[in-house]
C-alpha cells in the first residue's frame, strides 16, 4: 500500500491518463472522476474520462460530465489508468478490466474496507467517507486551488456516499471539507435540490411498483424489494432509476437490515444491503462473495431467485438476532 504523497507523485509523473470509475457511476465514482480531471487540467495533463455505462441524468449538471466516455474503452495511446471508487477489478466492467494486464501504470484510489487492492499504486482508506474526501485531500497535498466547478464535483461525491450527511460514516474530517468546498461557493441547497428533488418520473413509477411489492420479515428486522428486468421495462426504467430504492426498505420502523435483489441479467442479481446501526452489512455480503462498507455493501449472485432470497433473507435476519419461522 502506497501513503498519498506516493499517489500524488504517481499523478504527477503521468502525461496522458486514462480515469475510469465503476459501471453504473454514482455521485461519488463519477464525481471524484470528475474532479480528478479538474486535478489533471492544472497540472497540464492529457486525460479522458470513461467507463462503461452512461451518466446517469440526475448527474448530468456536474461541470465535465458532457466530457465523459461511455462504452468501450477510448482509443489512447494512455500511459497512467486512474482507477477510482472500484473495490474489486470486476467492478471496472467490460472493456477495462482488461487494461490492468497493459504496461499502463494504474493508481488505485479507494474506500472500500473490502476492497481488493490492485495496481501499480494503490490508496485505499476506509475511514474516508467518500472517495472524493481522498481527491480533495490530494487536491490539498499538491498544493492546487479548488475551482468552483471541481468542488461541485467532491460536494457531490461526499453528499451522495454519505447520505445527505445521514450515514455514521459522516465524520468531523468530513464536515471540515465540506465547509471549504461551501466557502469555495459551492450551492449547497442546489445541488441537493438537483440530486433529491429532480428525479425523472421513471424514478417515481419504478419507486411505486418496488414498494407494492415489499417483502418483510417474520420478525419485521429485514425488509426488501425485488426489481426484475420484465418491471424496468414497464416503468420505462433503467439501472440508473434503481439508485436509492434500497434506502426504503431500511427506512421502516423497526427494520434493521435492508434489500433490493436487482436482476441485471436472466440468472444474473445484484443485491444491495443497507442497515442501520447493529449489523455490520460488509460482513454479511461477504459470505456471498461481496463487500463494501460497515452500513452498505453488495454483492453478485446467480441462480434461481427465490432460492438467492431465502439464502441472503436468512442470513440477515441471523444477522440481526431475529428469528425465521
């Protein structure tokens, strides 16, 4: 594991770099994305930001985002893959993962506490809320201004990891450099107002059909949700509308462990976990292959989907002490 200053360094010896978040970019993969470009642009670098999947439209007033590339992988020639907010290789999708085997140096930049490190140099903190507090903290390091634009960017990725500031990932760092980007000029109430109260109208329809839906535990300390491929298409919905429905099945009284079971393929789930204060949801995903943080991770899964929900349902109502009939 390399310290930050080894990061910047890293950064500043790049000459044109390729930076890539995870597939389906939330605030923080994308945001941070963003504002590493803003880094690149000052120091005089060539870059290009890319991935595989589209922004989502909700992210679409973040300064650069009309510079992004979505699907395969540009065309270089790149000496440096900046690698953001990707706890495992897999998560980069396809196309990318395969440019970690290329002569290309890759700095690794993540928060993940399961993440697996890879790269040539890898940053991984844990105790960092969102990935954009690391970039900000290297913006610091090297010595460089925060445009107004590259603050919307990190407000951005912190607000979105951290839930408006909800999550008990949100610490006193955390607060402290949101109070700079806010004194930067960053409109707070806007951009909240963009990224909570201008939802596209999928959003709302895929919300309705999720919640008639929902499914509760025996002993009410598990909920979830399922969205499969055949609900997207009749709420005229895509993967990016699927964003915050797992924060409502954890929002009812009583309920300690949330779930959505996404079907991204025939066979194929993604399943998110959020919990609130007693069940380390980091841990649980694990036993399915998955991870991510102490209070939201996730993981992969295929098969038949009643036999994946009665294995995961199982193990989080064990999780929270509850009991099945």
């Amino acid at each position: 594991m390399n310290n930050l200053e080894e990061i910047a360094q890293a950064i500043g010896r790049s000459k044109n770099a390729l930076i890539c978040g995870h597939v389906m970019p939330d605030g923080d993969s994308l945001g941070s994305a963003l504002a590493m470009g803003a880094l690149l642009e000052l120091l005089g670098k060539d870059f290009v930001i890319a991935g595989p999947d589209p922004i989502p439209e909700i992210y679409g007033f973040l300064n650069g985002a009309e510079r992004f590339h979505a699907g395969e992988p540009p065309e270089g020639p790149f000496d440096t893959l900046i690698v953001l907010d990707c706890s495992v290789p897999e998560r980069l999708g396809r196309g990318y993962q395969e440019l970690l085997a290329s002569d290309m140096a890759v700095i690794n930049i993540d928060h993940h506490a399961s993440a697996v490190t890879f790269g040539t140099y890898r940053y991984v903190e844990p105790n960092a809320a969102a990935v954009g507090e690391i970039i900000f903290d290297i913006f610091k390091l090297m010595g460089l201004d925060i445009s107004l634009e590259a603050a919307i960017c990190l407000y951005t990725a912190i607000i979105t990891d951290t839930g408006s500031f909800q999550y008990d990932n949100t610490t006193p760092g955390t607060l402290r450099r949101v109070a700079e980007l806010m004194e930067i000029g960053v409109p707070a109430s806007k951009v909240n107002i963009l990224l909570n109260e201008e939802r596209p109208r999928a959003s709302l329809i895929l919300l309705g059909a999720a919640i008639s839906k929902i499914s509760l535990s025996p002993c009410e300390k598990v909920c979830w949700m399922t969205v499969t491929r055949e609900m997207l298409r009749n709420c005229g919905a895509g993967d990016e509308h699927t964003e915050g429905l797992v924060n409502y099945t954890r929002s009812l009284k009583g309920v300690q462990v949330g779930l959505v079971f996404r079907e991204t393929l025939e066979g194929s789930y993604k399943i998110s976990f959020r919990s609130k204060d007693s069940v380390d949801v980091n841990r649980l995903a694990a036993k399915f292959g998955g991870g991510g943080h102490l209070r939201a991770a996730g993981c992969v899964m295929y098969g038949d989907l009643s036999e994946i929900q009665g294995s995961v349902v199982a193990a989080a109502v064990e999780a929270t002490g509850g009991m099945l009939p």
